[in-house]
C-alpha cells in the first residue's frame, strides 16, 4: 500500500543526502546594497503637489516636471553634455528658474502682505506678475497653527494620519485656475501657488487699472473619505499692485510645421514673458489618433543656450488639438535674438480606440492586454474595503515606450491615484504602476480609462523659429 | 533582527533600513540565484529589490513580516528580470565548491543540479527554499503565498520525476 508520507520522508533523505554546499555570495553584493540605498532618494512625504479645490483649472492642466537631461541633437554640432542649460538653483516656495531670473534682472517682486485674524497669519510674498502668470507663496503660521500642527504632525514632522493641512486661495481679479505645491512641518503651512492666464486675461486686469489684486483665503484640513475641516477663513484680501511696474510680453506669429508620425505639428505662436517663455503648438492628427506628450522638448537660441521646462505648469491643453509649452528662464532681458529653435527626442500619440481596459476581478492574472501593439501587463486587480469605501486597486507592468498619466473608471467621478510606481521607469525596464481609486462600490468588472496614455514615437526634430 | 530597527525605517531612518537589509541579503542572493543563475543579474534583483522596499516600507503594516515582505519583492525583481530577458538559464561553473564531495556525489551533484535548471524557475525555487535554505514547508508557503498543500505537491512531485531520471541514468 502506498504511503505517501513515506514516500516523502525517502525523497527528504535521498535530497539531503545530496546537497553540501551553497550558493557563494559575491563579496561585492554589500557594497552594491549599500550604494543603492545611499542613491534611492527618499520622498519627504510632506511635500506633495497637488491641486487644491478651489484653484482647479478649467482647462486641462497636466503637470510634467521634465528631467534635467538634455538630448543631443546632432544638427546642432554640439554634444548634449556641452549645452548648457540655464538652471538657477532657487528654493521651491520663490518659484522657478524663470521668476529669479527675471527678479536677477531687476524685475520686481510685488511687495508682499501679511493678514491676521484671531491668532492665525498668512504671509503672502515672492510675488511676482506679467502677463503669462501670477506666482507667489503664503505661509500659515502663529501660535493657532502651531496647535493645530502639532495635532497633525509627529516630533518627526510626518503626518500622524492621513488628514493633510493645506491653504486655498481664490483669486477674485481672475476666473479660477490655478495649482499649488504644499509643504508643512510642525510650526507652519507653506504654499507655492501659481496663477497661468489665459489669452488676454492678464491684459484685461491691467486695463482696469487695478491699485490691488484681490483674493481670499482658507485655511482646512483636508481629510480622505470625509469632508474637510474649515480652520479659518480669509475674506478680502489685498496685496497692493502697481500697473506701472508690469512689463509686457512680446508675442511673435510663427507658421512652422513638423512631420510626425499619424500627421503635423504646427508651430503657431511664442511669448516672451519676463519669467517665462510659451509656445502654442497645434496638432492635426488622423482621426482616432492623439497627442499625449513630447520627449525631451526644449528651446535653443544660437548660442547654443536650452531652455526647458520647470516648475508647476509645464503643459497646458486649450482643447483636442492646441496646447502650450513653457520655457524657462525667459530670453525676455537678453539682447533681441532673431530666431530661436525647437527641438525634441520624441512624441507620445495615444489611440482614441485603445482607451480603456476592462478589468474583471474574477479573472486570472496576470494577464497581457494590448495597446498600439505593445503588451501591457496587468499583474493583479483587488477590491478592498477600507474605513467602509471600497478601494480598487490595478497593477499594471508597462513598457518603456508606453505611458499612462493615470486611470478612471467609466462612470465615476474621482481618478485613481498612483499608489507606488517602480523605478525601473528610469532606467529603460518595464516598470510597474500601482494605482488605486477610493469610494468605488464592488463590482465583478470596471471599464477603466487609460488617461493621457501614449506610445512613444523615438524621432529627433529640430525645427528654426524666425522671430520678427 | 534588532528590534525597533523596521519602526525606525519607515520612519526615514536610512541606516536602520540599511541594516534591516544586510542581514537578509544572503537569503535575497540565493533566492535570486535560484532563479537566474547568473551572478550579475542576481546582484541586480536583489538591488532592486532594495530599492523598491526603501520607496515603499511605509507600507508594511507588520514589522515582524519584515523578511517575508522582502524575499516576495526579490521574487518579484527576479521574475520580472526573467520576463524581460526570457533566458535559458544554464548552470553556474562557479556554483559550487566540491572539496568535501567523493566523485560519484560530485556526479550526482552536477546531475541534480542539471535537473533542477530544466525546472521552471517557480518549481526550482521551492525546492532550494526547502533543502538549500532550510524553510520548512509553511515557511515556503508564506514567502511564496501559496496554500502548504501546493507548496508540498509540486515539490515531491517534480523530486519524484527528477529522482527517476537520475536513477535511470545510473542504471
């Protein structure tokens, strides 16, 4: 008769009697933990960008902080590690490279402000105005907030849950759009925020000769799942403004166009700000086809300078096929240049068909879907309850050449946030993203939405923009 | 493992996760190896590894689970370098030292280990994490998060087919 355990026993003794040895560790494997750890750059988690409420964007904001790395663009004749890029160190809550810039050329500050109001202060300075933005900082600070912090913050400034201190401004002067990074520790709230104005917005506030820019303020605590809490509200504020110390943009018609794949890219129009440069560009696609990001895109002047994106607001979209692109810092204080030029390593165009994915909980995983002709892996897809919401969560494994700014579910109202993201995104591996979406009811299976999802396109364009 | 040192890491203390780490990079390393059979690319899964449970120790909800946390995320770098290259894995001359090995153990040595390679790496690694790694059978179990029954069959059963082909070899 069989006897399974018997039988097992006899396979334990016949293996054991076989193995002596061990796998040799390399004596280098230390040293290259150790580095690694030493190189992994650990997120302060009170420092978050985020979009408070109150200055959400009518139109489509997407933020892109693009890398410091310049691409070599053969054409040119010079090497990438030789151009230089104008970047000035300034700390996040003064702004960008483009506002101390421009302040290092004598533009000025607008004189900052502060307001109390039983016990709690908000310091509004580093402002600074043209007609392309508004940027500024506001801290909460005093003995009210400290209290208040010190409920919400441990000795080891991390949060002591998940109830985020944040301020809200609302801009009366303007139609409201904004976005805003947030940091706090245990004594005050600091905020960078930063205004973009639409076409002729900035020029309309200035024709109403305005002695103040108006706004009011809030100071809440923000918490998951529930509402927010209202600490303290601001009404009427007012930072003196003088019209006279504005400088005004220089805006040049251009009328180039790209070749890329699926149709053109048309270079329409560049504004040179004091503290930042824009270029309108418009796509014509084939149908079913659409933008979702360059690689790589920076401007050049003829002297070999690049000019690349920073701060909040790298991008903005007017609509499906106009967008902006910013620069800093602005040529605006230089000697006229006659032309300047624009380049980039590549284009991400998205399919309008391949959109959404449906994610079914019953299935087995992982389990490879298909877009634009790359595999998309998805590793895992779970359904939690957690403080009574339901929690979705989907893990996708990506290529290199595919991107995903992040996912809805047909029929909701909120978007999944990125829970973990590999950094394998950094150096060429596909790489996993984990996101979730709270206050989702169960259900066996989601249609969900790939936002700004796109297959890169590897090709260097350069293109010469005449400015007259 | 010192006590309070996993606390400490998710607190932002680089050293104690540094030190969290060391003490399991053995494990990790074999564990890798079992997988890929290639010295570089197991340094590198397990640097990943490192990398990825730096960014994301927060998420640990248990610090006692520190280790089985760990090893999944090696298995995970691991596979996914396997996806990636999609290697036929080939054995590792410098694998092992013989100096206390008659000959005909040495022989059979080499040929279980030939035998172990025509495994798929996840049948393969449950077998080093038993007999080269000493876990017992729930302990695989847990790092693996598959049900102990599984871990069991697909152990003995491809032991069994790996035993019979030695045996006929021999014979």
């Amino acid at each position: 008769m069989y006897n399974k355990e018997l039988e097992e026993e006899k396979l334990d003794e016949y293996v054991e009697g076989l193995i002596k040895t061990d796998i040799e560790i390399p004596p280098e494997l230390e040293d290259r933990i150790i580095q690694r750890i030493k190189t992994t750059p650990v997120r302060n988690k009170n420092t978050i960008k985020i979009s408070v409420n109150k200055m959400l964007a009518a139109a489509v904001i997407l933020v892109m902080l693009f890398t410091a790395s310049v691409k070599w663009i053969p054409s040119f004749g010079v090497y990438a590690s030789n151009i230089p890029v104008l970047k000035i160190a300034v700390e996040w809550i003064r702004g960008d490279s483009g506002t101390e810039y421009a302040r290092r050329h004598g533009y000025e500050s607008i004189e900052g402000i502060v307001v109390e109001k039983d016990g709690y202060i908000l310091t509004f300075d580093d402002i600074i105005f043209d007609e392309d933005r508004l940027v500024f900082s506001v801290i909460a600070g005093g003995d009210k907030i400290e209290e208040l912090l010190e409920d919400l913050v441990d000795e080891d400034e991390r949060k002591k849950n998940d109830s985020l201190p944040t301020i809200s401004i609302e801009f009366l002067d303007f139609e409201e759009g904004g976005s805003s990074q947030i940091d706090f520790n245990r004594k005050e709230i600091r905020v960078k925020a930063e205004k973009t104005f639409k076409a002729g917005e900035a020029a309309a506030f200035l024709e109403r000769n305005p002695q103040y820019i108006q706004l009011s303020g809030e100071i809440f605590v923000r918490f998951p799942f529930e509402h927010n809490i209202l600490i303290e509200e601001f009404k009427d504020i007012k930072i003196p403004f003088d019209k006279e110390k504005v400088l005004l943009s220089k805006k040049y018609m251009l009328m180039e166009e790209i070749e890329v794949p699926y149709g053109i890219v048309k270079m329409k129009e560049l504004t040179i700000s004091p503290t930042r440069m824009k270029l309108d560009v418009g796509f014509d696609l084939e149908d079913d086809y659409l933008f979702s990001g360059f690689e790589s895109l920076y401007l050049m002047d003829s002297k070999g300078n690049a000019y690349q994106s920073e701060g909040l607001i790298s991008m903005m979209h007017h609509g499906d096929e106009n967008f902006s692109f910013f620069f800093v810092p602005s040529i605006y204080f230089e000697d006229k240049h006659e032309e300047l030029y624009v380049a980039f390593d590549g284009i991400w165009i998205g399919s309008i068909k391949d959109n959404s994915i449906t994610v079914n909980l019953t299935d087995t995983y992982p389990k490879t879907i298909n877009y634009m002709g790359e595999d998309i892996i998805i590793e895992g897809a779970n359904h939690s309850n957690t403080n009574g919401k339901g929690t979705l969560t989907v893990d996708l494994l990506m290529p290199q050449n595919i991107k995903v700014s992040g996912l809805k579910v047909e029929g909701h109202e909120g978007s999944f946030y990125r829970l973990f993201r590999d950094t394998n995104y950094l150096n060429g591996k596909p790489y996993d993203n984990q996101y979730g979406l709270n206050a989702l009811d169960y259900s066996e299976e989601y249609n969900v939405i790939l936002i700004n999802a796109g297959r890169l396109h590897n090709i260097s364009k350069q293109l010469k923009l005449l400015l007259k | 493992m010192e006590e309070g040192l996993i606390i400490k890491a998710q607190k932002g203390d680089k050293d104690s996760f540094s030190k969290a780490v060391l003490s399991l990079k053995d494990e990790a390393y074999r564990i890798a190896y079992c997988y890929l059979h290639n010295k570089e690319d197991s340094m590198d899964a397990v640097a990943d590894a490192v990398e990825k449970a730096l960014l994301n120790i927060s998420k640990l909800k248990n610090d006692k689970y520190f280790k089985t946390w760990f090893i999944r995320i090696v298995i995970n770098e691991c596979k996914i370098q396997l996806r990636q290259k999609q290697k036929i894995i080939s054995m590792a001359d410098d694998l092992y030292k013989y100096d206390d090995l008659s000959k005909t153990n040495r022989e059979e040595k080499i040929d279980l280990e030939r035998s172990l390679t025509i495994l798929d790496p996840s049948d393969r690694i449950l077998i080093y994490m038993k007999y080269y790694m000493g876990y017992t059978l729930e302990e695989v179990a847990e790092t693996m998060n598959l049900p102990t029954g599984t871990v069991k069959t697909r152990i003995y059963g491809n032991l069994k087919l790996l035993r019979n082909k030695l045996e006929v070899r021999e014979g």
